[in-house]
C-alpha cells in the first residue's frame, strides 16, 4: 500500500569512492555534478548519508542529506553543484554544501523521486565521489 512504483522512485547507492575504497569519515569527500548534469527529476532528488548501522548519523547540523529542497545549496561559477561529505567541514564557505559523516565507515544513496528518461533509461549516471584528503 505504501510502495513507490518504479517508476516514482529510483535509488542509486554506493559504498565505495572512485577508487572502489570504501567511504570512511576520516576521509573527506566531493561528489561533483556538472552543469545540468543533477539527477533528472520531475519531483524531487537527494543525497543521503547512513552510517554503517544504515541509519542517519546525528549530527550537530541536523543534516541527513542535500538536494533539490535545500535552498541555500551553492554552485560554482560554472554551474557544477559540488557536495562535500565528511567528519570534519570543509570550511564556513562550504558547509551550505556539506553533510557530516561519521568518522567510521558509511553509505550514499541518491534518491530520484519521478525520475525523468534519463534515470528511467539508464542514460544518466551518479557522479564519481572523489576522495579530497
């Protein structure tokens, strides 16, 4: 009765950064979308952190994950959307940006509510999630 059909809801998950070593919150991360390359959505997408328990890690700032209804998300000038996922901030010019990670192992999901053809094809793909330090 409360299932998404599959085509309402898309869940892309990962364990690993570019390099296949599994996340851990005593590195810091940047997850960078290209210019118009965010997910492809008619309603709404995010990305969410869960600790290695799958669940949200508490966090001072509240912050479970970022996406379309965070408001205050900055890009750069080029119009790439870069999101910073770590224990430690990236620094006050990065923190709108920012989701705090424990300082163990961790997971993101990009979550795509009505996904657009490009999530429903296949054709769009995640970005890499770069390990920074």
């Amino acid at each position: 009765m409360f299932d998404n059909k599959p085509t309402e809801t898309q869940y892309f998950y990962t364990d690993d950064d570019s390099e296949g070593a599994r996340l851990d919150g005593n590195h810091s991360y940047a997850v960078s979308f290209a210019p118009g390359q965010e997910p492809p959505v008619s309603g709404f997408w995010s990305m969410t952190l869960y600790n290695d328990e799958h669940f949200f890690h508490p966090n001072a700032q509240q912050r479970y994950s970022l996406g379309t209804k965070n408001k205050n998300l900055r890009k750069g000038a080029d119009g790439a959307l870069t999101l910073y996922v770590g224990a430690k901030s990236p620094g006050a010019d990065k923190e709108s940006n920012w989701l705090p990670a424990p300082d163990t192992r961790f997971s993101l999901y990009i979550r795509a509510y009505w996904g657009q053809q490009g999530i429903l094809d296949g054709s769009w793909k995640p970005p890499v999630i770069r390990k920074v330090t």
